[in-house]
C-alpha cells in the first residue's frame, strides 16, 4: 500500500510543478541595477551589480560563480515572491530568472564550469501545505540547460521551465541535505553531503541562525569549555557522502563519518578527490577532511591542535587548500593565525598573513573568509569589519582592496573572477545590514 501512495505523491507533485511551470518567471529579464561608487578609504571603484531590497546572496566561495562563457553570475533572491535562482551579466548589467516553481534548492547551486548548465535540487517541504504534507514531496537533482534558457529568453521566447529541465534522479527519501553539493571535476558525478533520519535538537545558535551564531563565537567572556561543548552539540552526526552519476542518477555511498557533515566540495582539478569538514558552526577538534570518492584515502586534511579554530577551507589550485586560522579571541592570538595553505600531497602548510581589529568591547577581529586566484598569485580574505583584503603570495604584501561591507545579514564570502582580475562579494554596506547586493572590485595590476 505504501508504494501507490509514494506514486501518487511524485504525480501530484510534478503536477504542482508543472502547474507553476505553465505560468513560470523562467526566463524574466529584469533591468540593469548596475552601478558604480568610490571607496572612501582605499579610493578603489565598487561596481554593484544587484540593488534590489529582497537581497542578493552569490554562492559560497566554495563553488563556481561564473557561468561557463564567463559572461554571466549567479546568485539566490526573493525578488519574485520566493527563494530562486538568477543570473547577471557582468558587463551589461541585464538579471535573469532561471528557476521557477516551488521548493527550489538555491542553498547549494552548482554551475558547470565546461557547459552552460546548472544543477541544483528541488524539492522538500512546499509553502502553504499541511504539516501533515510538508515532509513528502520528494527531493529531485535537476540539471538545466542554461546556454537554450539564455538564448530563448533574449529573443522573447523562453519555453515552459521543464523543456530546459533535466531530472537525473528523485533522491532517497531516508536522506537529508547536509553540506551541499558539488561536481566532479570531470562532471560524471556530483557528490551530495548528506545526514539520516530527524534533525537532531539543537539550541537556536546551534542550529546555525546567524546573528545568534556569530554574537556567540565571537564573546570574549565565554568560556573555552563552555564553546566547546557548544560546538559539540551542534557538531553531532552522522554524516556522509553520496555519489550520483549524473548520467543514470544511481547514487551510492562515498563514506559514512560520526560527525555533521559539512563543506562538501569536489577539488576542480582532480578528478574523484573530495574535501569535507566537521560543521559545527564554529570550533571543531578536527576541521578539514578529504577522501576519494570510492571512500578510500580518508584523512585530516590540517592535523591541528586543540589550541586552534580552523575554518572556511577551499581548494587554490590542484595541489593546494586554503583556510583560516582564526585569530579573533585572546587565547587563540596566543599562537599563529591568519591564512594558510596546506599542500594536499606533503602535507607542507604556508601562513601567509593576518590582521589584527579592534572592534571594542574587548572584542577583536581578524581574517574570516579566503579564497586563492586561479593564476596563484593572491589570497583575498574578509575581514570581521567587512574590509577586503588581498595577499601577494610571492613576497605576503598586503592591499586594503575595499571596506565596510557590514558582514550583515551574512558575511562577504570574497571569491576571485575566473581571470583573476576582479573580486566578487555580497555586501551588506549600502543597507546598513538589511539586504545584500553583489559587488565587484578589480584586482591591481602590479
């Protein structure tokens, strides 16, 4: 009897779906919001791209932001009535809609970086059903042919959202999203972060909202003890990995781990080679992971010590990840911190720079988020003031590129350009904190 009702549910699904679809914002072009203003400070040009009071957050720093031409952004708003997915153009300004439909996963977006495609989930709980109903709308990986959306949408014709759509997979019911998703560099698979059963109980800091998170991991007078078993709470799994053939959809197991999954990202270089971490939404005892994606070669990545706070890893080049050392409470200044690169293949670590803040109430800050250049030749790190820094890898010079990016309602998440000529954040300047709008800043020629 449960096998029919399972089948009733995905037809009545796609039925809502394709009901949306029929009236879908797919393929809405939206006027230029572009402008541009001066940093008081650094004298620099900020070019923003997104203006629009619903918010504009890009992907994390993790993932690509570039469509595969280069020409075009993608980022989440609730312009049009509901979290989905859009795209900028750089140069001109113009935003397009390119999800449509209830459910659209835009936490974790994935673009191709060799076609015009993006691969995003759908599904899970739907505004306005029942409680009763909220948990059984199935979860679908989505592949969209981007190149056709654009093409159909400048000419004035874009078609229904599901002939651009591609469903690879209905994922397991018994499977929760923990950690996103990403693509193999080879993009035959993408590999899902994933978690079992019902949401543990976790305090409202815990569960990740952000202000509560970050006045909490940032309080001088907590104890060290104290953090720690907090972060303990809200680091409990368990967690895994699952591959899935984006060409038949069959999903299998990577690796199962006793902790919260988090941070999945497929390194772009190599093909079948995966960094993980232990979420905890702040300190672990054992940040970074990596495995192969037949789940053998599982290992700390960073090896560090009880006396560090290790976050915010992504892959710089083929050989190399990127993260911080935080430095931002007075026992953890007690030892070096900053950004750092560790060499996948020796195991040889690098500390390329930190700065020290001042944000009163015996409060400090320091570098938050990194991110590496294609052409390896700087680091960029975000600051807790939201100031924008970048670091010359060949001699640790350091320019103040941009400042006062508030790092509310979330933080920057800085990101290098695919030539390594601009910087990408999302900014919470202009509002004061209330929104985010994409902004660019080009890198110095020297």
């Amino acid at each position: 009897m449960k096998i029919p009702f399972l089948r009733n549910t995905v037809t009545a699904f796609a039925f809502i779906l394709g009901s949306v679809s029929a009236n879908a914002q797919s393929g809405r072009i939206f006027p230029t919001e572009k402008s541009t203003f001066v940093d008081p400070i650094t004298g620099a040009e900020i070019t923003v791209l997104t203006s629009d009071p619903a918010g504009s957050a890009k992907p994390y720093q993790t993932h690509p932001t570039w469509t595969a031409d280069g020409n075009w952004i993608i980022f989440r708003s609730n312009r049009t009535g509901s979290s989905q997915a859009f795209i900028v153009n750089e140069q001109s300004g113009e935003i397009m809609q390119i999800t449509d439909g209830p459910a659209t996963g835009t936490g974790s977006l994935n673009l191709s970086r060799r076609e015009m495609k993006l691969f995003y989930m759908r599904g899970g709980p739907v505004r306005g059903s029942s409680d009763e109903n909220r948990s059984i709308y199935p979860r679908q990986l989505i592949e969209l042919n981007l190149g056709s959306l654009i093409v159909d949408a400048r000419s004035g014709r874009p078609r229904t959202a599901a002939e651009y759509e591609r469903v690879i997979v209905t994922l397991p019911a018994d499977l929760r999203d923990s950690g996103g998703f990403t693509l193999d560099a080879d993009e035959t698979k993408a590999y899902w972060g994933v978690a079992f059963g019902p949401s543990p109980a976790r305090s409202a800091a815990a569960a990740g909202e952000r202000r509560q998170v970050d006045d909490a991991n940032t309080n001088p007078a907590e104890a060290r003890e104290a953090a720690r078993r907090r972060f303990a709470e809200a680091g409990r799994g368990p967690g895994g990995i699952r591959a899935i053939d984006l060409r038949s959809g069959k999903v299998t197991a990577v690796i199962d781990v006793d902790l919260r999954m988090g941070h999945v990202q497929a390194n772009p270089w190599v093909p079948g080679e995966i960094l993980y971490c232990h979420e905890t939404t702040g300190d672990s005892p054992q940040r970074i992971w990596a495995v192969n994606s037949d789940g053998t070669g599982n290992r700390p990545v960073y090896a560090e010590t009880a006396e560090e706070w290790i976050t915010h890893e992504t892959f710089s080049n083929r050989d190399e990840v990127m993260f911080n050392v935080m430095g931002h409470l007075p026992y953890l200044r007690e030892r070096p911190t900053g950004v750092a690169v560790v060499n996948l293949r020796n195991g040889s670590v690098t500390l390329l720079g930190q700065i020290d803040e001042d944000l009163g109430g015996d409060r400090r800050g320091g570098f938050w988020h990194c991110n590496g250049s294609l052409d390896g030749r700087w680091a960029v790190a975000d600051s807790f003031r939201g100031d924008i820094h970048l670091i010359r890898r060949s001699d640790g010079r350091r320019v103040l590129l941009t400042t006062g990016h508030v790092m509310k309602p979330d933080h920057t998440h800085p990101i290098f350009s695919p030539d390594s000529r601009r910087v990408l954040i999302q900014s919470g300047r202009r509002s004061e904190g209330k929104f985010l709008e994409l902004m660019t800043v080009k890198v110095p020629l020297e």
